[in-house]
C-alpha cells in the first residue's frame, strides 16, 4: 500500500486510497482488526476504499460476503463485543433496512445494556450521496438517521487527509463508528469525482479527533455550515461571493456525532449569518439540528433568519435533470445568501 | 533524457478507451520511478499509471480526456 514520496513532499490521495491506507495500517500492528463485506477482497471494494487489502492480508481477515447484512453485520457486532476489531462495509447506506436491529438495538446500545461492560470496537463504513443518477435506492446521504439516534458516533469527511485520520481513530476507538463516505469524493471517475477531496496525505499514521469542526475558508459576512460534500459546494459558493464582495466563512463539521456546536457558535457569532448546506433531505435533520444549536444558544448573533440547502423532501430520481434540480449547488447557497444577505 | 509516460498496451483487455481520473503529482513535480502517478479508468475499473522514470513531470493528458492504449499522457525529464 505505500507509496514513494516525492522530492516535492506531494503525496495526494483520493479518500478511497487514504481509507484503504489507514486501515492497512492498523491491520498491521493490531491482528484484531479484519474487514467483512461485499466485494471488498478481489474486486476491492465498489468504492476503492478497500484496494489491496486482500493481497497483503489474506481471505482471513478480508472478508468478502454474501449479499447478508442482517448476517454478516450481526456477526461484526459479535466479534466485537467479544474482542476483535472489525471494519464492516455496508455498500450503500441506502441499504440499512435489513440490517437496522444489529446496527441501531445491538451495536449502539450493547455497551448501555451491560453497565459498560461490553465494549463495540466496530466501525461500519458506508458509502453515500448521489450526482451520478443511481436513483433513490443507491443514492442517499442519511447523515440525520444515523445522527439522529444515541450510541454511535457518526463522522463524514470531506478530504483525504481527514478520512485517512478518521478511519484510523474509528478503528481506534472503543466504541461503534459509522464512518460515512460520500460517493462523489472517492475519486473513482465513474462516481463524478470532486478534485478538492483529493489532497496531500502524510504516509506515517495519524489521528483526526472526533467532535472537532474545521473553519476551512475564514470569513467575516456569513457562515456556510456543510459536511463532506456540501463543503465543496460551500467552497465554490464562497468563491463566487467573494466576486460580489461577499467575505463567507465556511466550517467543515466533519463529525456529527459528538457534534461540535462551540466552533459554528463562535462562526456566526462573527458574521451574523447561517447557511446550512445538506445533501440529506430537508426536513428533520442535520440542517435543522444546526440552526437549532445557533438559535438555542444566544439568538442575537444573528443579523438574519437562518437559511437551509438541503435536498428536497422527495425520493432521488433517476432522471440526470430531475436529480441535478434537487441537488445542493453553489448557485442555489449563493441564491440562499441574496434573501438574507440584505439584513 | 526525456521519457514518455504511455499507456501500456497489456494494461487491460480490448480496445476500449479510458478516461484519466486522477493526477496525484503535479505539473512540474519531482517524481521518482515507480512512483504512483495517476489513475485512469476503463467502464468501472480504474488502473494505476506509474513513473518509468526519474525526473520532472510534464502533464500531457489531464483529468477527463480520453485516452487510448499507446497514448502519451505526461513526460518525464
């Protein structure tokens, strides 16, 4: 899995490559650690994100399943409340129907259900996000289901620096991780690769700590909240304001779960204004939740009603127009900002 | 000398073109042999493109144009 580095100190990775290092890296100094799912030994994962891993460690510990989440992620939650370390892949997280009551009433309650005596090392990758017409089945980002509901922490990144860290402090920690990973940003081509994702990645381990945010673009006027894509989307957005003479702070949140609500507090307590930017739906989720801990908080840092761009409340379609009209883009945060903008 | 980065022919099976997916060193960029340089992508699978040589990296095919087998996609020199 190592890579020579360059005389320049270049070492760029797509998040695919970065997941796949970081855990290859663990597998070699913890022989707890294994991984289960499917296609993730020969074909190496539909999303990369497990390339070379069966080559170096073997059928054993790389696991490729049968079409069984109900089967294989209940067994991870087994192997882990007995000792091991498992990573297990659930494909798309469009597809967590069937497998819920491992995930949701074993892994995230087990350690509450014995007083702290089980532990659940386990981390549950799971691709999201949609741009590449799948359709509705294949294609959704469920950040607020699974942030919604107590027992997991739950993290998105949005670069391959952070993914590699936060796979490595997923596999790490003592408790259950669902580490979701936006399609669009593994640099797969096929998926609509965003280039910004794709970033320099220190070859040595390193952790990325849960729970902190990153103001990756400083600002004075607004404050553009996202997580893994939407951060993108924020990206260019600020770009484009700042052509209006509009100076927009973008943050990173890069975990949801713990949340870090201190570092969008201070945000806009500076600018004065709030933009949420969300590829999961509307309605009752992450975007909500963010206004809500703003607002909650000390309403009087906001100049202005705080906006939201989130995907509509309706099924993804499959149809390339319909399926770009609903996605987040920076057009749409930049239309966001000209209704409150004003104030 | 210079050396061509070309797109071996033994790479994959058939004639199908690829698309480049990813540089992952710069234009200009010191690069040493066998280092991991950009990936391309043929239907849903990807292949590595890998220094020949040592020596500075001229990009000559970038992210999303279409490539062929025998095609040039960078210089080294």
């Amino acid at each position: 899995m190592s890579e020579k580095v360059s005389t320049t100190n270049e070492r760029r990775l797509t998040i695919a490559r970065a997941m796949a290092e970081a855990i290859a890296q663990e597998m070699r100094v913890d022989e707890r650690v294994f991984v289960m799912g499917e296609d993730i030994g020969g074909l190496g994962g539909v999303f990369g994100n497990t390339r070379g891993l069966i080559e170096e460690f073997g059928k054993e510990r790389i696991r490729d399943t049968p079409i069984s989440e109900t089967g294989f992620i209940g067994a991870a939650v087994g192997a882990a409340s007995d000792g091991m370390r498992p990573v297990v892949e659930l494909m798309f997280v469009d597809f967590f129907g069937v497998c819920m009551d491992a995930i949701y009433n074993l892994m995230a309650k087990n350690t509450y259900f014995s007083g702290g005596n089980v532990k659940v090392p386990l981390v549950l990758m799971t691709s999201t996000g949609g741009g590449y017409s799948d359709a509705g089945q294949h294609s959704q980002c469920l950040y607020g289901t699974f942030a919604h509901l107590p027992g997991m922490k739950v993290v998105a990144p949005s670069n391959a620096y952070d993914a590699k860290g936060m796979m490595t402090a997923a596999i790490r920690d003592e408790n259950p991780v669902v580490f979701m990973y936006h399609k669009g940003l593994q640099g797969m081509g096929w998926l609509g690769t965003e280039a910004g994702a794709t970033v320099n990645v220190p070859e040595e381990s390193y952790e990325v700590p849960f729970g902190k945010a990153a103001v990756v673009r400083e600002g004075t006027d607004v404050t553009i909240v996202g997580l893994a894509m939407g951060v993108h989307n924020a990206l260019k957005a600020a770009d484009l304001l700042a052509k209006k003479g509009v100076s927009a702070e973008v943050v990173d949140l890069r975990t949801l779960v713990p949340l870090d609500r201190d570092t969008v507090f201070e945000s806009v307590r500076k600018t004065g204004r709030l933009i949420v930017v969300d590829e999961d739906y509307h309605s009752f989720g992450v975007s909500g939740e963010i206004i809500a801990s703003v607002c909650e908080r000390d309403l009087s840092v906001l100049k202005a009603a705080p906006r939201r761009v989130a995907y509509p409340d309706v099924p993804i379609p499959f149809s390339r127009p319909m399926e770009q009209f609903c996605l987040p883009n920076p057009d749409k945060i930049v239309a966001a900002f000209d209704t409150i903008g004003g104030a | 000398m210079a050396s061509d980065i070309v797109i071996a022919g033994d790479l994959w099976d058939g004639d199908e073109q690829a698309v480049v997916t990813n540089w992952f060193a710069s234009d200009g960029a010191t690069v040493t042999q066998g280092m991991l340089l950009a990936e391309i992508m043929v239907e849903k699978t990807q292949f590595e493109v890998r220094a020949p040589a040592d020596g500075v990296l001229t990009i000559v095919r970038n992210v999303d144009d279409i490539v062929s087998k025998g095609d040039v996609v960078g210089r080294i020199a």
